[in-house]
C-alpha cells in the first residue's frame, strides 16, 4: 500500500483508465426530445482524464439554437404531456425504475465518474454512485405525498391550495461531484412535475449524457429531461431563456451572482449553491484522536474540491501544537494517486486550470501573506494527471487572502485561539457560510458554538457527513436556497390557491 505523498507506482500509461466506458456515448451529440441528436454548433471541447491528461472524448458546445431546442422540448413536455399532470405516485414508479438501473449499471457510472473527475473509483461506488440511487429513491417516496391544504374562511367557500410544478427548471452544475450534484436536482425537479434541461460542466458531462439515456430507458417521457453541454456561454443561454420558468445553480459563488442578476431579467426564481470557506474549530477538550482525524478528512476529501471542504483549522492554543502536529503527519502520509487502485484515497485535480489556481493561491500565500509551508506546497511529479500534494499553511493572518478565499484544493490554513468567543469571531470571518464544524467534549459548548455559527451546516465531532433526507445549503454569499430533505421539493413547486364559492342553501 502507498502510504507516501506520490503517485501510485505506474507510469500514466498504464495508469489510464479505460476510455471504453464513454466510447458508447455518442461523441459532441446533446440529449433532447427523447433521442440523441447533432449540435447545431461546429465547436466542440475536448474531455480530459485529469489522472493522465489524455483526451476521454469530445462535447458539444451547444449554441444558443441548440438550446432552444431542448427548452422548447421541455417546454411542449410539461405544456402539453403526461409528466406534469400524471399523479405523483406514477411519476415515483418511474423514478424507482430510474434507481434501479442505476443499480444495474452502478460499476459502469462510477467508472464513467472517475475518469471524467479523477476522483477514486472506490469513492465513485461508495458516494456518488449510493447517493444518486437514495436520491432517487427518496424523492420518488415523496411524490407521494405533495399536496395541499384547506383553509378556514369567514365568508362561505372551500379555499384549498395546490402544489404544483413550476414549468421548465434548467439545471447548471459544476464539476466537483457532476452526478450526485446533477440528481439533487433532477430527482426532486422530476418528482414534482417538472421537466428539464440539463447543462453539466464542460469538463465533466459523462454521467450526465449517461444519465439521460436511463431516465429515457426508466420511462421518463421524450422532452421531459434534455441534456446540452458546452460552457459558461451556454450556462448563460439557458438562464436568459424566457421559456425557462426556475434555474437550479450550483457553483462559484463569482458565477452565482451573475447567473442571480441575469435570472432577474425574466424574473426566474433561483437557488444557488455556491462556494465556501468553511471553519473547523478543535477546542482543547476535544478528543485528539477523532478530533484530527476529521480534520484530515475534512480538506483532503475529494482532493479538497468539495464546497464544504473544512479548509480553516482554528485551535485552541493549548492544544494548537499537537493538533497541527497531527494533521500535518496525516496529510503528508496520506495515499494520493492512481483513482483505481483501490488503496487511493486522494485522486488529482480536476484539470490544469484548477492545478494552475491552487498553486497560484499556495505560492502567493507563502511569497506574498508570509504563510509557512508545514505539509505539500508542490505538484507531485512523474505523472501527467493534476495531482497536488495535501497543503497544510501556518501563520497566516485572518484577513489573508489563503484565509478569506476559496481555493478548491486540498489546502488547510491553521490558526489559533484563546476563547470560545473568538473561535466563533474567527470562524464568521469570511464573505462565505456553507458549514462550520466544531470539535468538543462539553455538550453545551456543542450546542452554543452550533448556534452561534453562520453557516448552513454544522458538524459536532465529525465532517462531512450527509444524508439526503437533511437539507444543505448556505448562507451569506454561499448563496440562498436548500438542497436534499423534503425542504428540496419546496424550491422546485409553487403554491395555487383555488376559492369555490359555495351557494346558500336554496330550500333554505
Ligand atoms: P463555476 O465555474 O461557477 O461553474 C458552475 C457551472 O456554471 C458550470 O456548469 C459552468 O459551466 C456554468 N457557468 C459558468 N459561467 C456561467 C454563466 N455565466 N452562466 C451560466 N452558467 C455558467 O463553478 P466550478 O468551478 O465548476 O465549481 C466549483 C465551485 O462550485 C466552487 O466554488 C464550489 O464551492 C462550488 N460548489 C458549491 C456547492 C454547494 O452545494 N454549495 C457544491 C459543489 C460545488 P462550465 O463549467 O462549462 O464553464
């Protein structure tokens, strides 16, 4: 086993991952109406293998026709077709029929997942892959039960309000987890009644492509769910459509507030999952063991491009040098390499522009904020894949830019302090305020910090763990809306209140 910051053993060559698993997707073709189809644009883009470099396949880079297309598709689906107007319980047959196929085909996703992100193949199978099935499943549960209510009135009449699908939600994701962040969406925008256009990353749109052929396989009507790929361009195409009636976003939080404004425009609701900076506080009667075992995890997963990566370690002074201690030796010796071996715990960067933004944002931390290197700090060599050694940064002071910014990479900065008062100043400090963690053994301590901080999530002597039937999501500029729990199919449904006038009693 590897225990050592390098990668693993083979030369890129035989580390590639097989590219068989997209040579049945049709290269630079979009999903619409129920079928494959040609771009109307000429342009393409090329899909890379970050644990090698080596080009996967292409994808279009639909143009705004292309995207009237799949809008008027989905537009006619929810306008004129079943999807909307079928009972809830029917729509969850077909969504369970949807999660049962991603069970047949579960090896064949995850490996589709690692070789278009890097991520590890085992992480594949045991996150992304389980978390889109329970997607699925739990939204299909729910469409059992979206209905309405009646109300009391002074004058005589049955008042009763109705849920009911908003029309046409464009989904816009982002690159990090494209498949489990893709079905946040697509399973309660379905459940609902909805019907869809699907932009995925440019550099990730594998399993999404893949995806619409099952919901297609599952029953999902032609129209009712269309993939485009292609960029920002395209992204904005989508938001600006007037025919598009909601706009599902996850990603940066600099995208968000432009993807915000220009859904202003047609005066689209929005949810926006954006960036974070997230907090993790070690106070000194932590248990060290878990305590730093967490906080490894808690930047390293996912090679740190996870939104509520705990990327800022702030503790209490009596413990400081132990805890940074301890999470340094567990950086530095974690398995970073090949995503198929099944010893990998940390795959590469997703491509050369987040490799050419982490190591900007590490460098002008040490040349620019003073910050010292304890851990990482460097590509690791003899590979052509994205790989970033595991970054610990000491000495940074909090209003450097290493503390205040998103680098979406596996770099922690550790800090200080004396008081629970100043843990929660700290930990407020930023512009962000997806989630917050805290590590104690006083259980009212716990719950005090818990309260007190700004963050849509909060993890008590743990990190990361989710669980779709839990709502997630940000505040302040980590954006507005939540994601998974039955709060999900609030953001994707609209209240309709009918009035029925009820006569008097003629004999009466
Ligand atoms: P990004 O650059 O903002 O891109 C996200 C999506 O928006 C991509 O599909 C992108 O297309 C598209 N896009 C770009 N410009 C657009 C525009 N002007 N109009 C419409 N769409 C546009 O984010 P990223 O770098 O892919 O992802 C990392 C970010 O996502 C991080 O900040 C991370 O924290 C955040 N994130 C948040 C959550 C959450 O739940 N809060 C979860 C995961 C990730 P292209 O990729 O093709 O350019």
């Amino acid at each position: 086993m590897n225990t050592t910051n390098h990668v693993d053993g083979h030369p890129p060559e035989s580390a590639a991952i097989p590219a068989q698993n997209s040579d049945r997707l049709p290269p630079g073709q979009l999903f619409m109406d129920g079928a494959w189809c040609d771009s109307r644009a000429s342009q393409r883009r090329t899909v890379v293998n970050p644990a090698t470099g080596l080009v996967i396949t292409t994808a279009a880079e639909a143009d705004a026709e292309d995207v009237s297309a799949a809008v008027a598709a989905a537009r006619q689906a929810f306008d004129t077709g079943a999807w909307p107007r079928m009972p809830g319980r029917e729509r969850a047959r077909t969504l369970f029929r949807v999660a049962e196929l991603i069970r047949t085909h579960a090896d064949e996703l995850a490996m589709l997942e690692t070789t278009d992100t890097g991520k590890p193949l085992q992480l594949s199978k045991m996150v992304d892959i389980t978390t889109t099935i329970d997607l699925f499943e739990y939204y299909a549960a729910l469409a059992w039960s979206i209905d309405g209510a009646t109300r009391q009135t002074a004058a005589p009449m049955l008042a009763y309000t109705r849920r009911e699908p908003l029309g046409v939600v464009a989904a816009i994701t982002p690159f990090n987890f494209p498949l489990v962040l893709s079905v946040t969406k697509i399973a309660p925008a379905l459940a609902a009644g909805n019907t869809m256009v699907h932009k995925p990353a440019d550099e990730t749109p594998l399993t999404a492509l893949r995806l619409a052929e099952l919901l297609h396989e599952a029953g999902v009507p032609d129209g009712a769910f269309n993939v485009v790929t292609g960029g920002g361009k395209t992204g904005e195409h989508l938001v600006r459509h007037p025919q598009v009636d909601k706009i599902a976003f996850t990603g940066s939080t600099t995208t968000g507030r432009r993807v915000a404004a220009l859904a202003a425009e047609t005066v689209k609701p929005v949810t926006v999952e954006l960036g974070g900076k997230s907090a993790n506080i070690v106070f000194a009667d932590a248990d060290p063991v878990s305590a730093i075992a967490a906080s490894v995890t808690a930047f390293v997963f996912n090679t740190g491009q996870f939104c509520a990566a705990g990327t800022r370690l702030l503790v209490q002074r009596p413990v400081f040098d132990d805890v940074v201690a301890g999470v340094t030796a567990g950086a530095s010796t974690i398995p970073v390499g090949d995503p198929l071996s099944p010893h990998t715990v940390i795959g590469p960067l997703a491509g050369q522009r987040h490799l050419d933004k982490v190591r900007h944002h590490v460098d002008r931390a040490v040349r620019e904020q003073g910050a010292t290197l304890l851990a990482g700090g460097e590509r690791l060599a003899d590979t052509d894949g994205y790989f970033y050694a595991p970054t610990v940064l000491a000495d940074v002071d909090q209003h450097a830019a290493a503390v205040q910014e998103e680098i979406f990479g596996p770099v922690l900065t550790v800090q200080p302090f004396d008081t629970e008062e100043e843990a929660i100043m700290l930990a407020n400090g930023t512009a962000y305020g997806l989630a917050a963690g805290l590590h104690t053994t006083d259980v009212s301590r716990a719950h005090r910090v818990a309260e007190r901080l700004r963050a849509g999530t909060v993890w008590v002597n743990t990190w990361g763990m989710l669980d779709v039937t839990v709502p997630f999501g940000g505040c302040k500029q980590s954006g507005y809306g939540r994601e998974q729990g039955p709060e999900a199919l609030a953001e994707y449904t609209q209240t309709k209140s009918v009035l029925v006038a009820v006569a008097p009693d003629a004999a009466g």
